[in-house]
C-alpha cells in the first residue's frame, strides 16, 4: 500500500501541525537549555527536578523533530492526498492525532526513563544531594532518543508488555 493510499491530509492540517512543532519547538528548547545550564528558575531545584525539566525539554525536541521531518517528507515526496470521503475524513483524524499526541507520549517516555534511572541510582545512593550534574546530562541526552523514537518504544511496549504484565500477576489478565 502506497502513502497516498492511506496517508490522508490536507495542507492546512499539515500546516497547523508544522505551527504546533515550532511552538512546541521553541518551549521545549527553553526548558532543555534552561534545565542543563542551570539558569533562572531551576537554580533552586533538586539535580532529580532539573533532570526532569530538562528531560521533558530533550524528550519534546527529538519528537518534534523526527515527526516535523515525516511531515514535510511527505509534502516533498507527495505521499499524502486531500480527503475525499467520510472514510478519509476519519483517517484525517486518526493521522492528526498520530501527530499531535507523539510528543506527549514522548514525555511519557522520558518520565519512564528518569524513574528507572532514578531507581538505579537510589540503590546506590543515599540522598538526593549524591547526584551531580552528570545525571542531569544522560538522562538529558537519552531522553532526546526516547523522543526521537517514540514509535519504535510504543511497538517495544505493545509487543512486550502484555507479556511482562502477565508475568508480574500471573494471570492471563489481558
């Protein structure tokens, strides 16, 4: 199946989407290099907060950027048509929501990371006053791959996880 068989799309949801990524865009960058240069409001913040700032900021950024490319790489090749149909029109919904909601499930991600991380470093450590900046920085920088690959952990999740989960309660729950 071609693109333009199910990629259906109109220039003015692709542009709305482009405008949402510059503005997520622009935050994001704001709270990433806020969060790693220590600067204005996050001076008073606990290493595990500044981590968690700065990670949403990476997370966000990396998103944006692999979906803004799959956008315009569509537009340039022309692998998306107008909808046509009712049928389309669902379509339509399903792919802006695609596109809307994978920064968000990459902050997800990047919280997800920060806690098992976090969890490591607790065995180890006693207080949160023991983490230094390198924490802030791996979890800045795997946080950007979680949103860059936000796709590739959800098929990781779904393919994994119902069987971990019947692990964990020993039960065919789902």
């Amino acid at each position: 199946m071609e693109n333009k068989d199910w990629f259906k799309f109109t220039t003015k949801k692709a542009t709305g989407i482009l405008i949402y990524y510059g503005l997520l865009f622009l935050f994001a960058l704001f709270l990433s290099l806020t969060g790693v240069l220590n600067e204005s409001f996050f001076t008073s913040s606990t290493m595990t907060e500044k981590a968690v700032y700065a990670g949403i900021g990476f997370a966000v950024l990396g998103s944006v950027i692999y979906y803004s490319k799959k956008i315009y790489k569509a537009c340039v090749n022309l692998d998306f048509t107008s909808p046509s149909t009712n049928d389309d029109k669902v379509r339509e919904f399903g792919i802006s929501a695609y596109f809307i909601f994978r920064p968000l499930f990459a902050i997800v991600f990047s919280f997800l990371l920060i806690l098992s991380l976090k969890l490591g470093v607790k065995i180890v450590t006693v207080s949160e006053d023991s983490l230094n900046t390198g924490f802030l920085y791996m979890t800045s920088f795997l946080s950007f791959f979680c949103g860059y690959s936000s796709g590739d952990i959800l098929d990781v999740f779904e393919s994994k996880g119902k069987g971990i989960v019947q692990k964990v309660f020993k039960k065919d729950i789902l």
